[in-house]
C-alpha cells in the first residue's frame, strides 16, 4: 500500500506546474511568430487572443522559398488602381501570394484538440 501511495504522489508532483495553455501558446509562437501575436491572461483567462501582422496581407511576388502558408491572389487592373482577387490567373507573372488565413486558423484549432473549445 506505501508503494501505491508514493507512485500516486510522483504522479501529483509531475503535474504541479504543468500547464497545457502556456505549452499551446509556446507551440503556436514557435510556428507562427512570423504571421501572428499571440495573448493569454496567465491569471485564470479563458480566451486567446490573435493578432495577425498586417505585412502578410499585403500581396508578394511568388518564390518557391516563402516560408508562409499562403494562397495565390491574381492582379486584377480596374479604374480604381491595382485590386487582388483568388481567381487564378493562367498568366504567373500577375501572381502575388497573402497570407492564407483559412488555412492557419484550422492549424490552430486542430493544434488545440482538446484545449480549444471555438474559433471566432
């Protein structure tokens, strides 16, 4: 019975101070930090907040070597100036890339199985 009690009592120690939001919130920085800010109140708060870094939204060239999940936009000329639209466009000289957003949100909830609860 001691040898149970002590196994028990490891087991409680190896909890104490672990804490699944703070691992989730490293995670998500290690993997986006170049895309998003991520916020958490430490003391008892229930929500994580996202900032998405303007810059990614801003349409690029395309290269093989971005490093950022994204989609391509078509250049689209109207009277107003340039506009982008995800039609696509046979022509890869008016491909530009943003940030794939849709993509990146379904990352973090499939990231957080178990811990996320809903995505707004």
């Amino acid at each position: 019975m001691q040898d149970h009690e002590n196994l028990k009592n490891e087991k409680m120690v190896a909890m104490i101070g672990f804490d699944p939001v703070e691992y989730y919130l490293d995670e998500l920085r290690k993997l986006y930090s170049d895309v998003a800010l991520f916020f958490h109140d430490k003391h008892g708060g229930t929500i994580i907040g996202v900032v998405w870094i303007p810059t990614n939204f801003t349409p690029r060239p395309w290269k093989a070597s971005s490093e950022i999940n994204s989609v391509l936009v078509s250049k689209i000329e109207d009277r107003k100036g340039s506009e982008y639209d995800t039609n696509n466009s046979n022509n890869l000289r008016d491909q530009n890339i943003i940030l794939n957003t849709k993509a990146i949100v379904l990352e973090i909830e499939r990231l957080g199985e178990g811990l996320v609860t809903g995505i707004e």
